[in-house]
C-alpha cells in the first residue's frame, strides 16, 4: 500500500520561507556582489590618484553642471506637464502620459538617434536653425538636451503621483479663504507634495548622471565639451583599466548617495 506524506499548513509555511529566503538572498548577492568586487578592484590611494588626473575631473565637472541645468530644466517644464496631468481630463490624456513614460524605456541610443534626427544639421528642426547659425549636435547644449530627454519623465511621473495623492479638500479650503490659485498652489500643494518632488529631483538628477547611449549619440565625445563620466568610463576602459574604475566608483558613490539621502529624507517626512 502506497504512502503518501501530507504536509500542513505549517510544514508548507516553512517551506515558502525558505524559498524565499534563498531566492531573495540570490537575487541581493547578484545585485551586491558586482558592486562590491568594483569597489575593491583597486586600493583607495590609486583611486584618489586617477580621480586627481585633470581629464577625470574635467568630465566630473562637465557632468555636475549639466546634470544640474537637465533637472532645473525637469522641474520648469515638468511640474506644470505633472499638474495638468494629475488635475486635468481632456481627450488624448492617456497618449500624453505615454508620452512622458517612453523615454524611460526607450533605448536611449534611439533617443540620441531621435535627437540627432530633429536637431541635427539636416534634422527635422536642425535645417531651419541653420539659417540662424545655431548648431546644437556635438555641443554642451546636446549633452544637457540628451539628458533632459531621458531624465524629465522620472520627475514628472513622481510629480504627477503626489499630486494624485493629495487631498484637494487642502486646495479647496485654501480657496475659501480667498486665496489666488497660484499662491494656493506655491504655498498649499507644493509642500504638501515635498517628499514626492525629493524623489522626483533625485531620481532626475541621478538618471541624468549616468546617461551615456543618448549623450554619446546627439553629443559626441569632446573632453570638456562633451565628455561626461559615463563617456569617460566607457572610453577609458579600452585603454586605461585604472582610470575607468576611479570613474566607475565615483559615479557610483554619487548615485548611491543620493538614493540614500531620498531615503532618509522620506523617513524623516513620515516620522513628522
């Protein structure tokens, strides 16, 4: 007589956590390991020596301001883009919003591909921009256009979800009190959106740090005009293996940084 052997509720709990254990363990290491086996690739002094090397720090600058300008660029045109979409009903709403989300999985070469295409010199855009003697492919204007490109939508997605998240019984009472839409809005719904506008800056900023496949397409490679660090990173791994670690490991402090400042901000604005 054949036996069969019933597990419980218990047993088949058991089980499941140590599936997922293992699975999430798995998952973690293939994450963490990579990182880690970068950071200890090479002892901090040589590090620090590559990072001193004027051509690293010159793309290190080139990088910080444009990714600035791109998310100062983010905010002025995204957030009006994120309030219209979170407030607003009106045909081809939905077309607007998959607009905004392609980008982020867009390859971003089709995006330089796209960029060079409407701006370039014979682009859709780019002939008639000759008549006034402005070139825009291969400059610091296109690396801060491939940057907002790609980078915008993290904000205004972010942007658009505090908004839906907000109570406008806040906006409403505001109103009643005889406050103007607009001083409603600067003093009633943006601080009231603060976490999501922290996480959408530093998801903006930080995906404009490391854009590399639009850049090198609608921008080039030009030490100090064009050069960023993830440029760098790709050019010196070719010949110098030092170097393009020093690059690697600083654009990874920075962007874990951040993630890591949002994370703590966001705890902070919940414990209040």
């Amino acid at each position: 007589m054949k036996k069969y052997v019933v597990l419980n509720n218990s047993h088949w709990g058991w089980l499941v956590k140590i599936i997922t254990v293992i699975l999430t363990s798995l998952f973690f290491l293939f994450l963490g390991v990579p990182l880690v086996g970068l950071l200890f690739r090479e002892t901090p002094a040589v590090i620090w020596n590559e990072i001193l090397q004027p051509d690293i720090f010159q793309a290190l600058q080139l990088s910080v301001v444009t990714t600035t300008v791109s998310t100062l660029l983010a905010i002025l045109f995204g957030l009006p883009a994120a309030y219209v979409l979170a407030r607003r009903r009106f045909f081809g709403r939905g077309l607007l919003e998959t607009l905004i989300t392609l980008p982020t999985v867009l390859p971003p070469v089709v995006a330089g591909v796209a960029l060079l295409l409407t701006f370039g010199r014979m682009g859709l855009l780019g002939r008639y921009l000759e008549f006034f003697n402005i070139s825009i492919p291969f400059t610091t204007t296109a690396v801060i256009m491939a940057q907002t490109f790609v980078a915008a939508p993290f904000f205004v997605n972010s942007a658009k979800a505090g908004l839906e998240q907000l109570d406008q019984r806040y906006e409403l009472a505001a109103y009643t009190l005889r406050a103007s839409p607009v001083y409603t809005f600067f003093r009633v719904t943006l601080p009231l959106i603060r976490p999501a506008l922290l996480s959408g800056i530093g998801l903006c900023w930080a995906r404009a740090l490391g854009e590399f496949g639009a850049t090198i397409t609608f921008a080039g490679n030009f030490p100090g005009v064009t050069q960023t660090m993830p440029i760098a990173v790709y050019i010196a791994s070719e010949s110098d293996l030092d170097k393009s670690i020093a690059l690697a490991v600083v654009l990874l402090a920075v962007s874990f940084g951040i993630l890591l400042t949002l994370r703590l901000s966001q705890r902070v604005q919940k414990s209040r």
